[in-house]
C-alpha cells in the first residue's frame, strides 16, 4: 500500500468532453478532446488529396480551443504543405466507431479516456505510436504519468497534446493569509481560524446543465485516491470495488463535510443551484462568502472575469490525507491517437508531440503540458500547475472521466441527490451498485 511508483489507471470508457465547459474552461475543459468524424471527398473539377499531402482529424474544440487549434496547425501547414482536415463532434466515442466499421476512420482522432483508448488498441484499431515518433527522446522529455497513461501493453497508442490538473484550492490571497496546509486536517483547523464563523470554508457549484454535479466528482475522486490510494481508485474505476465499500462511503462522507448546511457558501441548496463557472464568485466579494474554492486549472478563464485585479487570487495543492498517498495528482488532458498510418499521419503526430506545438499551445493559456521542454507558461500560476503536473509521484486520470456512460450518469446524479440529502447515502450507494452491476460487462 506505500508504493508511490507513478503508476497509471487503463480502465474506463465515457467520453471526455461531455460535460461541457469542463477541462481548460471546464470543459472547455477543459477541457477534452472530443474530435467528430470529417470524411473527406474530392472537390468537383479537382483532383482528391493523396495520404502523402492530407490528414484528417476528428474533435471537438470550438470556440477559443478551436482557435488555439488552428494557431498550432498554421506552422505545420506551412512548413510541410500538409493538409490538416478538422471536423468536430460532441459522441466521439460513436463517430469513432461507425467510422471504423464504415471503413472511414480519421487519420487522427481524440480518444475519450483510458477505457476507450484501450479498447481500440486491444482490437488492432490504434497504431503503434512508437514507431511514427523517437520514442525515447518521447520518454525522456515527457511526464511519466502522461507516458504511462498512454501506453498499453508495451506500445505507445495514445499521447496527450495539452493536460490539466485538477483539485487546485482558489482562495483570495487577502482574504486567506495562513499560509498552505500539508494535511488535510491542518486545512481544516486553519478554514476555521481563518473565517472565524463568519466567513464559508467552501464555495460549491455544482450546476450544470445536463452534466449537473460533475464538481463533486471531482471532490470524490481527489479524497477516495488520498485516502485509499491508487489500487483502490483503479478498482473503482474498473467496476471491482463495490460503491457501498469503506472506502468509496468516506470519500462521500469527507465530500459531506464540505457541502455541509454551515459549511459552504448559501448552503447546500447554493451549492446545488450555483453554475460551476461562477461558483468563485464569492471568492472576491466584500465581505467575502467563502474561503476556498476546489476546482481545475482551467478555473482561471472564470476568476479571470471577476477578481479585480486579476490575478487576485491563488492556488494551493490539495493537501495529504493519507501520508502514505502524497503527492499524488488527478489530472485529465487531450489524448490523440493514429487510425491510419500514413506518412501525413505520422508527421502530424511527430509535431504535435514536439516542444514547437505544444509551447504554442500553452502559450495561449488554458493548457497545461507534459513535456518538460515546455517552459513558457504564459503567467506564474501556470507554471505552477505545470510543475505539479511533472512532479507527481501518483497521477490517476478522471474518473468520472473513465467509467462506462451509464455509471458516470449515475454518479452525477448521486452527487446532487447526497448534496440535498445526506442522511440518503445507504440508499444513494445501493443504487449506484445496482447501476454498476448493469454497467461492466464482468463475465
């Protein structure tokens, strides 16, 4: 239980993007990927492209993300004369498959988590990786939990182009002056002394839209691996550990507290109407309504819009629970793989890995990266969250973000009903396990 190699989680299978404005603008989420099917048919009076001068590519970045997209691609466009053809889609996971079984596939396409990623490399349909890239030039320069996350079987099927980190605690440094707690229960006592009874620990906001409740996934997850450790987060991810467990019932508990009546700002009934985008509004506000806000990276976009001057605020690491887990890190990212092997393929893979796409990437804001090259974050908190990123001792993926659709469904829902009521939790966890039960496929 105190092994604190990197380890990497391969289970899961629901599609990264749904939840709108998660990972890198919550979802924007971002983000994060969700990239949609492009097929790609000649123009009339023109000859179609050949597999030497175009590649397609299927996501999901509109907006900001697609711009930034678009920025990345102009070098590689110019330099290469390659073609890159983009298409977006909000059921990866579906387009992805259809389009196997139609015989058209993108050359390149996002993959919706862990689980899918495996499930298309265990049945032939993600190329080898390691043999379009140096991969041990690959290795050295990227963070290992990104290098982990992406290999199955000995083989590199999936990389991410731009990550995030979760579970960061926002807080107005002039609100907030105690200093950064290295427990959890030091957080506590110091959100005591802090607010004095009258300030909120904790500002929530669950609301979102049909994805309503993913906020507190987050929590759960960030608990059950500091408290449980990263066997014990993959066996839940993977379907093995009952939700009715020890150990998933403490992480509702631990999540219990924050969402408590007297403990978050406007109560349990604010936490459960407040839209995530604005849920660190009360961060700034004179007097204040809270003190902490648990939230990603990509938190940045919204605290951008309302403290004043912004930055006006700041980010500590969620703190050790378990001693025996520190250090440990939920994160989620962009992950491509290749569909079809081609020479435009390969070259557009090679860039996006390579330290030119991924310093422009980030360099936009709103993206984290796993290569350690990458240094030129566009402000001093990014630098920091990137840092987390490379130096976490255990990284596990999200993992609302990795179980079947069904199970994460659930699993929104039973946040926003726990949140109303806590004293549902028997009756909230035995649904889950029926849902569970339905969900794998366990032979």
């Amino acid at each position: 239980m105190g092994d604190k190699s990197r380890d990497a989680i391969a289970g899961g299978g629901s599609p990264l993007n749904r939840r709108g404005l998660r990972h890198g603008a919550r979802r924007s989420g971002s983000a994060i990927l969700t990239l949609g099917l492009l097929l790609v048919g000649a123009c009339v009076g023109a000859s179609p492209p050949t597999s030497s001068d175009l590649v397609t590519v299927l996501g999901s970045w509109e907006g900001p993300e697609l711009d930034s997209f678009e920025a990345v691609v102009a070098p590689f466009e110019d330099r290469t004369g390659i073609k890159v053809e983009y298409s977006s889609t909000r059921d990866l996971k579906g387009v992805i498959s259809r389009g196997l079984d139609a015989g058209h596939a993108p050359d390149v396409a996002g993959l919706p988590g862990p689980g899918f990623m495996f499930d298309l490399a265990s049945s032939g349909q993600l190329q080898d990786l390691g043999e379009a890239i140096d991969l041990g030039t690959y290795k050295r320069e990227t963070a290992p939990a990104f290098v982990e996350l992406g290999t199955i079987d000995d083989r590199l099927v999936g990389v991410f182009i731009k990550g995030t980190v979760k579970g960061l605690l926002w807080h107005a440094p002039g609100v907030y002056r105690l200093g950064t707690p290295s427990t959890w229960s030091e957080l506590v006592h110091m959100a005591g002394q802090a607010g004095r009874g009258v300030i909120r620990p904790w500002c929530v906001g669950l609301e979102s839209g049909a994805t309503s409740g993913w906020p507190g996934t987050d929590w759960i997850e960030d608990v059950l691996l500091r408290t449980s450790g990263p066997r014990i987060y993959d066996a839940w991810v993977a379907g093995t550990l009952p939700w009715d467990s020890p150990e998933v019932r403490l992480a509702f508990r631990t999540f219990g507290q924050v969402v408590a009546e007297d403990a978050v700002f406007g109560g349990s009934s604010g936490a459960l109407t407040t839209h995530f985008s604005n849920s660190g509004d009360p961060l700034f506000t004179d007097p204040p309504g809270c003190l902490f806000l648990h939230q990603g990276s990509f938190m940045t976009t919204f605290l951008d819009s309302v403290s004043d001057p912004a930055p006006a605020y700041d980010f500590m690491p969620f703190p050790d629970i378990d001693p025996a887990w520190s250090d440990a890190l939920i994160g989620a990212g962009d992950l491509v793989g290749m569909l079809n092997d081609t020479s435009a393929a390969r070259a557009f893979i090679q860039y996006l890995v390579s330290d030119e796409a991924q310093s422009i990437w980030v360099a936009r804001g709103g993206a984290l990266s796993g290569n350690f090259n990458v240094t030129d974050y566009p402000t001093e908190i990014a630098e920091r969250e990137a840092a987390l990123l490379g130096r976490a001792a255990i990284f596990r993926f999200d993992a609302s973000d990795a179980m079947p659709d069904e199970m994460t469904a659930a699993f929104l829902q039973a946040v926003l009903d726990f949140t109303q009521n806590q004293n549902r939790l028997d009756a909230i966890l035995a649904q889950l396990d029926g849902v569970r039960a339905m969900a794998y496929d366990f032979e």
